[in-house]
C-alpha cells in the first residue's frame, strides 16, 4: 500500500527513502518470528482463535499507524501489525488442506493466491492516489476498514477446520522388515509405508456442531504433543528436501517481488520516467491483470497435469506430480528478473519495465501453486509445520530489503536484477533431483524411527 509513495512518504517523516525501506524489513522480521509462535498456538488450540486474535491485531495497528505522527510511532505500528500478519502467512493453506481433497486443492490454492497477490498489486493502483490527494495515513484508514470487515467475517463465519482423530492415527511400527518401500508408498500415498502392529481403534464419530456452538473461540485442544515440541519441529521439517526446496523457491520468488515494491518509487519517479505518486501506483495494473491471467491458469493447469499424470501412472497419484509447474515458473521469472533490470538500464520505453515487472508476479503466482500444492499433499500432517519453515523466507526478505535501495543506488539495476534473476535459476534447477530422488526421500523419511517418533503427535 506505501510503496507508490516511499520518496513522498520518507520526506513528510524527514528520513531517506532507505530508512522508510528498513521499515518494511523490520514488518517483514517480525512476522518470520511469530511463525514459530503462531504455529505451535495453532496447532494446539486450534486455527480459529488465532485467525481471531491475528485481525483484531491487524485492525488495531492499522489504526495506530494511521495516527503516527512521527518516524518512530510509525515503525512501532508495523512492527505491531507484524504480530497480526504471520499467522495469516502459514494458516490458511493449512486450512484449505483441511477442507478439500487432493484433486481439489490446486485450484483452492490458486484463487486464495489470486486474492492475496492481486490485494498486494490491487493496492498500489489505490494507494498512489490515495497518497498524492488525501496523503499517507488514509492507507491505513482503509485497511482499518476492511480489517473491520474481515474481523466481523471471521468471528461469523470461519469456524474451526481443526479436527482431533483419536485413535485413527497410529503411527506405524517397522517389526517386519520385508516390505517393499516403494510398494507400499504408492498403495497409500506417502501416508503410511508400513502396516501398523495391530489395527487402530476406531471412535464413534461425535455429532456435527450447531452454527451457534462453531461460534466459540475455543473448542478443545488438538494435540497431545507439548508446546516445545511443536515449536522446534519447524526447525527439524526445515531440513527435509521437499521443504528446502519450497522454501527456497517461494523465498526468492517472493522476495525479489518484495525487491520491487521497495525500489519501484526510486526508479519510476525520477529520470527518464518522473512519474507522480499516483502514475507509480499505476505500475501495479501490469501484476494485477497478469496474476489474475496467471492464478487462471495455474490452479486448474495443476491439477490438469496430476490428473493426468496419475492416469499414465496406472491411477497411482504422487506429489512430485505438482512438481511439473516448475517448468512455466522458470520462463516467466528469468524472463521478468533479468528483462526488467535490462530494460531499466538502457533507459527503454516505460512499458517495459512495467510489463516484465507483471511477468515476474505471474511468475510468482504459478509459483505459489506448485509449491504449497506439493508441500500440501507430500507432508500432509506437518502441513503447518512445514508452512512456518518455507516462510522463514521472511527472514531472507528482510535482510535484502534492508540493503537493497542502497545497492541498488550504488550498482545499478541492472547488476541487481541479473544476481537475482541468476539466483532464481538456479533455485528452479533444484527442481530436477526433487523430481527423480523426491519419492524416495519421502520413503526414507517415513521408515526413519527418530522422525517419526519426534513428528507425531501421539507421541
């Protein structure tokens, strides 16, 4: 939202265009370290009360940023609503897991990134005019509003997704050595590799609660496993190939997108360009209408291609089946990250930039899809546990955005561009050994005693 306006912003705070950039860093930190707080609360508690308290947090600091009258009022309001933010960042793809079956969440999972991403770029068209006719403070004052929309929305109608299956997951036992991994994988679906000791006990199923009893904040806890446990887990499914590759995927790609939020005021409102506040929130129409093209495309392609290629794989599904979306995210991001640094320095037409600068968030959109799809259906369970590791990115994010206006400054666009654009072919390389090994890491994985023992909750 304050993006269009940073140099105007920065001068009515009187400090540098760096410092007002170090603001949105300091955002971006703060929601990385709540993960690892939300996420145990969360998976404890249930998703509902924290999905409350999170808008009531967003709401207030709104509020507060919009009534700051000096730089460091300012930085409180958004370090503030950071709190508010990062469960927002981890739950709701959670939530969509819980909801749909595995044909179905591609496309879920496309129009929830098609609001998200068009919001962010959708805001920009707004926030320019915003800023230039009734000035800064009146983009907190609208997101006030709608967080006061959202807040009546999820108290009414968001009602808890979590469920506890009490004696319906047993974790498996590996007393007999003979059965093939690879068998036993496909017939169950990288859920359980191996036949339990003795059946689970199965519980009478309670009865569906009332709209009015789905209106509690609290409904029970739903985990046995304890609060530290919980909280270093993100840290152990950091390390599992899958994660780190969605990690380091969703990482750069959103990351270099944040890069030209924080230095399209720099570029764009001085020469050759000189836009006003308002022509540089325009720029955010080329990412609108090509995320929404791109969420279009990508949700129902996915599930397209899975569909497909469980078909040709004798009506066996796997995740790396998601894993072929890659191939259209790598031409839109090398296409976007080193065009538009190319197209900045030799001074070009100004619907370069801006439409390479559209390509990039397209390329992030198919992006999103890919790799919170496989991470959904590979690591079902620890779904949460994995969205808090792929979003530590946060902390990537905000050590280039704390730096970037000055590199940027003392290097030049193109340089910048084309490190990053390298760095991201070279993430979307890795896509290719998850690809071949990702079924037997996944097996490993499961018959390894330790992680399974330490990564279930009945335990």
């Amino acid at each position: 939202m304050l993006s269009p306006g940073f140099v105007q912003i920065s001068a009515e705070l009187g400090i540098s265009v760096n410092t007002l950039s170090q603001a949105t860093a300091w955002l971006i930190l703060t929601i990385g370290l709540c993960l690892f707080i939300a996420n145990p609360l969360a998976k404890i508690y249930g998703k509902r009360p924290v999905y409350i308290v999170a808008i009531i947090v967003m709401f207030a600091g709104s509020v507060w940023g919009a009534l700051a009258s000096n730089y460091n009022s300012f930085l409180g309001s958004r370090v503030f609503s950071g709190f508010g933010m990062a469960p927002y960042e981890v739950l709701v793809q959670c939530t969509l897991g819980d909801l749909y079956f595995v044909h179905e969440r591609a496309t879920r999972i496309a129009i929830w990134n098609l609001f998200l991403l068009t919001g962010i770029s959708g805001g920009g068209l707004v926030s320019g005019y915003v800023i230039e006719d009734l000035g800064y403070q009146w983009t907190f004052w609208l997101c006030a509003i709608l967080f006061g929309l959202c807040m009546f929305g999820i108290i009414f109608f968001v009602p808890e997704t979590s469920y506890r299956r009490d004696g319906m997951g047993v974790a498996p036992s590996y007393e007999n050595k003979e059965f093939d991994a690879e068998a036993k994988a496909q017939a169950y679906h990288e859920k359980e590799f191996a036949q339990p000791s003795s059946p689970p006990t199965m519980l009478q199923v309670p009865p569906k609660m009332s709209y009015v009893q789905s209106l509690r904040i609290y409904t029970g806890r739903y985990t046995r496993a304890p609060f530290w446990k919980i909280f270093i887990r993100p840290a152990i499914i950091f390390w599992y190939p899958g994660v780190l590759w969605a990690f380091l995927i969703y990482g750069t790609t959103l990351t270099w997108i944040v890069v030209f939020s924080v230095v399209n005021a720099e570029i764009f409102t001085l020469p050759p360009y000189n836009f006003t506040v308002a022509q540089t929130g325009l720029i955010s129409l080329s990412p609108f209408i090509l995320t929404i093209v791109g969420e279009l495309v990508s949700g129902p392609l996915n599930d397209w291609i899975c569909l497909k290629l469980t078909e040709r794989n004798h009506g066996i599904y796997e995740p790396e089946f998601r894993l072929v979306l890659i191939i259209p995210v790598t031409v839109l991001g090398v296409c976007g990250f080193f065009g538009f640094g190319a197209t900045v320095h030799y001074e070009t037409h100004w619907t370069g930039p801006v439409l390479l600068f559209g390509i990039a968030n397209m390329a992030l959109a198919f992006a999103s899809g890919c790799v919170f799809g496989y991470i959904i259906d590979a690591h079902t369970r620890l779904a949460e546990e994995a969205f808090v590791a792929i979003n530590a990115r946060n902390l990537l994010t905000f050590g280039l955005t704390y730096f970037v206006v000055d590199w940027l400054a003392a290097d030049g666009a193109l340089l910048v561009f084309n490190v990053l654009g390298g760095l991201f072919l070279f993430v979307c390389l890795l896509t290719i050994p998850l690809w071949v090994f990702g079924k037997r890491i996944r097996s490993w994985i499961s018959r390894n005693a330790f992680l399974s023992e330490f990564m279930t909750d009945l335990h």
